[in-house]
C-alpha cells in the first residue's frame, strides 16, 4: 500500500513519517531558539522597574505578537501584578486613554517596525507614560530607538518551510513574558494566597485555595 502523503505550502509531499520528523525538527528549532536568549541586565531592569511601577503595566503588540501581549497581560493580573493590553489599532480610536501618567508600556514586536505599534508608543509618551520596554528580535527593529528597555530576542530563523510564518520567534516571546512574570512574581514575594485571591476559580483556584486562611481586614499585602 502507498503511504498516505501530504502535499506542503512548498509543494512538496511528506509521507507520515516525514511529517513526524517534521514537526520533531520545529519542536527542537523552537526549543533551540529560547535557549539561545541571553539575559542581561536590561531583563532584570525590566523586572525592577515593573515592581515599582506606580501605575499600571500596559502590554501592546499587532498580529501573533499581540496575542502574546495580551496573554501577557493576563499572568500578570493573576500573578498580582495589575495589567491591561491595549490594541495598537483601537488606540487610535480612543483606547488610548486607557494610558495614565507613571504606567509602564510594554511592547512585544518581532521586526519592530510595525507602524501601529511604533505610533502607539509615540502617543503614549505625551500622556506621560513612564518606561517604555521592548521585546523585539530583529537588528534593525525601530522599537529599539523608541524603547527604553530592549529585551533583545536574539536573531531568529522560522522553522517554517516558507521561512515566513512565526513560530520560532513566537515561542520566544512567549518564553520571555512567562520568564519575566515568575521573576516579577517571586521578587514581590507573592504567595498562595496571594494568587488565589485573584485567581479563585477552577483547577487552579481550589489548588491556590488548599492552605488558605481568609486574609483579615480585608488588606491586600501585594496591591
């Protein structure tokens, strides 16, 4: 019996077997990728400066990297860290006004040229916001110029058989937000309770729950 065969993107076909291997080889492609990340000291900056942050954390990105973004935004609200994602697009129709003086803009753009996510960076200067930090990949990325922090993700190859769809360069931003949200968590010293104060529901929640004891005075010691 022949194989069962797929034909890709490139016009190629890959039998089973080769689509195993296939997706084995962007697996370790991805993998590769965040390990090659190298932190210096603009991620602890990063860190410091969101912990003291006097307003709100603002996170942004188009495309792949705005949903990252905003996933972003989400550990941190759970992680007692208050966080919100502003769509570049939708800034320009009033969103903006969701950016206050003393925040902290954080912007996720792979080529760092995306031109909704450099204006909203722009705008929000003039309303004050206070640190700019970038998490951008490419050598020539524009963000870097507008960004105080660079979290530099390192040059990228996708393992995509076009070379074009993000993949690669998604999994390290993610790795990135993740590795900056359990650090920011640690270093405010969050505990189990903490975490299940705001996030009580599901799995997660009763596991957060399991020691608790109801915080009296109704005192958040993390707000």
């Amino acid at each position: 019996m022949t194989p069962c065969r797929s034909r890709s993107a490139t016009g190629q076909r890959l039998t089973i077997v080769e689509i195993k291997q296939r997706m084995r080889a962007v697996l370790a492609a991805e993998a590769a990728a965040i390990a090659r990340v190298e932190i210096d000291d603009s991620f602890e900056q990063a860190v410091r400066v969101m912990a003291g942050c006097e307003g709100k954390v603002l996170t942004t990105g188009i495309g792949k990297a705005g949903h990252i973004a905003r996933k972003f935004a989400a550990t941190l609200c759970s992680t007692a860290t208050p966080a919100d994602f502003i769509h570049p697009a939708e800034a320009a129709h009033g969103d903006l006004g969701l950016v206050s003086r003393n925040d902290v803009l954080i912007a996720f753009s792979t080529s760092g040229k995306s031109r909704e996510v450099l204006e909203i960076l722009e705008l929000a200067r003039h309303l004050g916001v206070a640190t700019v930090i970038g998490v951008t990949s490419h050598p020539d990325s524009e963000l870097r110029a507008y960004a105080d922090l660079v979290l530099d993700m390192g040059e990228i190859a996708e393992p995509c058989p076009l070379g074009l769809t993000p993949s690669a360069s998604m999994a390290v931003m993610l790795a990135i937000s993740d590795a900056i949200a359990l650090a920011l968590m640690e270093f405010k010293g969050v505990t189990r309770e903490d975490y299940g104060l705001r996030h009580h529901g599901g799995y997660l929640g009763r596991a957060a729950r399991l020691d608790n004891e109801p915080h009296q005075g109704g005192n958040d010691p993390v707000a």
